[in-house]
C-alpha cells in the first residue's frame, strides 16, 4: 500500500444512509487523508447487544452500493473476516503495519465515548480524531485525545430511523442511495 495517511470510517451500516455519505463526501473533500477505509463491523458487539443486527454480508454488499463510487473511499471486509467482536482499536494496528497516518472519523454524537472504547488509552497515543457534526450534539472529544472538526452541515438521519420506517421505496429514495434500497428491503422480508 502506498498510503500515507488513511481515515478510518467504521460503523455497522444497517442501513447506510445519506448521512454516512455526506460525511464521507466531506472527509474526502477535507484534503486530510489518501484514503478512507469504510470497515463494517464483522461482529458489532455494542449493537448486538440492543438487538438484531442484520447479517455481516449483507451490511456489507449495502456499504458497498452506497459507498463504492466515492472519492477516496475503499470499503474493507477486514472486520467481517475477523474472528469475534469488531474492535477498533484491533483495525488501527493492522492499518498502521501499512501506512503511516490513521485517523478515526466519528461522529460528534460518539466522540464523548472514545474513553470507553476497547484500549482507549493505547488507541489515544496512535490515532487523531476527526469529528464529523451531528445535529444537537456537540462534539465532546475527552481530554488527551487529538482531535479536529470535519467541516460539513449535519445531517439529521440515523440508521435506526430507516430501520423504523415503513419499507417502501418511496419512503426510502429519501434517506437512502437508490442502490441500497433493493438490498435493505430484501432483508426485511
């Protein structure tokens, strides 16, 4: 690989959304990264544990149709081949055998929980933080953690929405790229 510097989007994308794009389409634009590796999480354990996670694959094939075209933008299975719970902190020290740089792109909803991540205290000496806006949350990034705002509007849409919404693709096109739809809908049933 010959990247100096990748910023790591990860999440559980079910479904990926509009949101998610714009703040990859703002990262990209940001001119901070050589590339950004959208990871979807093998084994989301945080999320598991709230509910039903749909399968790895298939979160995957919608993280692909939705961000596959995208400037800088590289989607990785490497959670989802990954034996048990998908930690970060795991992603970083495989990242950085191959580049120099990694920065976390999170959400200024997720920022407050950095702390509470698998081995905060290591990841905390090896990444930066780029803090994408969230409406009505304000980016609280604890202390000893070097982070930076990712300019952009926020976008007011979250995945458990979608997942709350009636099926159809008329109520989809609205908050979901039109290519993940079809996949989003044949896992509902």
């Amino acid at each position: 690989m010959n990247v100096r510097r990748i910023g790591l989007f990860g999440g559980t994308f079910d479904p990926p959304h509009f949101g998610h794009v714009a703040a990859l389409r703002a990262a990209a634009a940001s001119g901070r990264y050589d590339l950004i590796e959208v990871t979807v999480a093998g084994d989301p354990y945080l999320k598991r544990v709230e509910g039903d996670v749909r399968d790895a694959a298939l979160r995957l094939a919608m993280a692909r149709a939705a961000f596959g075209d995208l400037d800088l933008v590289e989607v990785s299975d490497r959670e989802i081949r990954r034996a048990g719970p998908s930690y970060t902190i795991d992603t970083v020290r495989e990242l950085l055998a191959d580049c120099d740089e990694v920065d976390l792109i999170v959400g200024a909803d997720l920022a407050e929980q950095l702390n509470g991540w698998r081995e905060a205290d290591e990841m905390r000496t090896l990444v930066r933080v780029g803090v994408v806006p969230r409406p009505g949350a304000t980016a609280v990034v604890p202390d000893g953690w070097v982070s930076y705002e990712i300019p952009m509007d926020p976008v007011d849409l979250s995945s458990s929405y979608v997942r709350g919404l009636e099926p159809t693709s008329m109520n989809l096109r609205h908050y979901l790229p039109e290519s993940v739809i079809p996949l989003f809908q044949s896992a509902r049933g």
